[in-house]
C-alpha cells in the first residue's frame, strides 16, 4: 500500500507543452495507487512520456456520478489516487466536483497539486486588468441561450474570460459582436504552450473578421477575454451596431460611421469597417 494512502491527489498536468509538469505532480503520479482520467488514452501518453506505469480509471462527465460512490470506498480502503484532466488543472470546466464533494464529506483528504491552467496562462499574457475577473467557462451552444448570457454580462466591469471550443468559436464570437458591440477589445488565446500558440488582441468586431478569414483560428483550444465596461456602463453598453443600423438607414456608409464615431467617441475608421460588414449582411 501507498505511504500516501486514503488521500486524493488533485493533480494539474499540461496544457499543451509537456514540460510544463511540475516535479511534484511527478512524485505523487508515481506515488499513488491508481491515477482517475477523464480520457485514460489522452493520458496515457503523458505518463508514458513521464515514464510513469499505474493502473488507471476513467472519470468523466457521464459516469462522475456512478463512479463516485465506489471511488469514495477505494480511498476509505486505503488506497491513494490521483484525479487528472485532459489538460490542466482538473475540476476548471473539468469533471471532479462530485467527487471531490463527496470526499470532503467523507473526511477525505483532497491535496491540491497545482500547476498549469489555461485559464491563468491565457490571463497572464492577455494584457487586460487582472486585479479582477470573472471565469464563465463554456458558452451555452444554443445561440438563443448564448446571447441571453452574455446580454447578462454586459455590463460586467471586470475582464471577463470564456472557453470555446472550436466548432463554435465563429458562432460565438459573431453573438459577442452583436451583444457587447464590435468595439469592445478582446483576446484570443489559442493553443497556449503549443507549437502553434496564439495570442491576439483586437477589437471584437476585427477579431471576428481575423478567424473568419483564417481557418487555422478556428482549430484547437480557445480562450476568449474580453475587457470589462467601464465603470458605470454607459459609453461602452451604447449598442454600436444598433446605433449605425438606425444610421446606415438614412446616411451612406461613410456618413453613418462618422456620425456614428462621434456620438460614441470611438474611432471612425473602426466604425467604418463595422458598417461595411453590416452593409454585407
């Protein structure tokens, strides 16, 4: 039996660069009894890469619930095991909190391995405030769903971050163009620690038209950031592309955009290209 026996590991793995790992989640990986994966095949790897050979179970999303009870009774048994994701830390839009819960409710020890997340890497390079944040995880898919969250947060002072996957992320970006305005700024941080890591600030509306006209923007992990309203939400909740639909009823496209900019402060030429694309619609 383990000397870390009756214990649960909760232990960050990388996100993408598989030097990231800490010495300590080397130790505990090789010290445990038996190691829980959200996809034992994905994880395997990484452990072959550690040279490291442990029986291993699978946790996920469809079987946490079932799976708990009869994981609870393995560390009530004595055994040590260790919770890992995918890809990071685990728990972070990750499956685990059942267990977790359930462990402390048992007087399980839970030890928290920390390390990489993409999450704080993404936040860490963004350039966006960091003093605050507000962690959304995934967008809900269904757009109706999707843009009645985001109008909730609107007016959401702190930078806000999302996960998205990337089948979604054209859908999800065009809902945050229409909802938070085309000039709001926001990062998009992709494939970190990766070979292909990128990492690009815009306003949404360029950003958007970036990924539409890059299909490799549209592939692997993303993250999205996008800076808080300003404190008091009345200039950057002014809905730009309403305004300029109202506008580009009456005006030529450049007239809308520059009476447009001046109602709103913003730059013209930004507002210009926002009422080109709403001219192609």
């Amino acid at each position: 039996m383990s000397n870390l026996a009756g214990r649960l590991y909760i232990v960050a793995t990388p996100i993408g660069n598989l030097d990231d790992v800490t010495l300590r989640a080397i130790e505990v990986l090789r010290g445990v009894d038996r190691i829980l994966a959200e996809d034992t095949r994905h994880s395997r790897r990484l452990l072959d890469h550690l040279g490291i050979a442990k029986p291993m179970l699978s946790l996920h999303e469809h079987n946490e619930v079932e799976a708990t009870g009869r994981i609870v009774e393995q560390l009530k048994a004595g055994e040590s095991l260790a919770l890992v994701s995918d890809a990071g830390t685990p728990l972070i839009s990750d499956p685990g909190f059942p267990l977790v819960r359930a462990c402390r409710e048992q007087g399980i020890a839970v030890i928290p391995i920390p390390g990489p997340s993409a999450l704080l890497a993404a936040l860490s390079v963004a350039g966006l405030p960091t003093d605050r944040f507000r962690f959304e995880g995934f967008l809900p898919r269904r757009q109706q769903a999707r843009k009645a969250h985001l109008q909730s947060l609107v007016r959401e002072t702190t930078t806000l971050v999302f996960y998205e996957s990337s089948h979604r992320i054209l859908e999800s970006l065009n809902d945050l163009v229409e909802v938070f305005g085309g000039l709001r700024v926001a990062v998009l941080a992709r494939e970190l620690t990766k070979l292909h890591e990128t990492v690009r600030s815009a306003p949404l509306a360029e950003l958007l038209q970036w990924v539409e006209a890059d299909d490799n923007q549209r592939k692997g992990e993303i993250v999205v950031l996008v800076a808080g309203a300003e404190a008091g939400g009345d200039r950057l909740s002014v809905d730009v592309d309403g305004l300029l639909g109202v506008l580009l009823e009456e005006l030529p496209v450049k007239q809308a955009a520059g009476l447009a900019a001046r109602i709103t402060g913003e730059k013209k030429n930004l507002m210009y290209r926002r009422a080109l694309e709403m001219t192609k619609d």
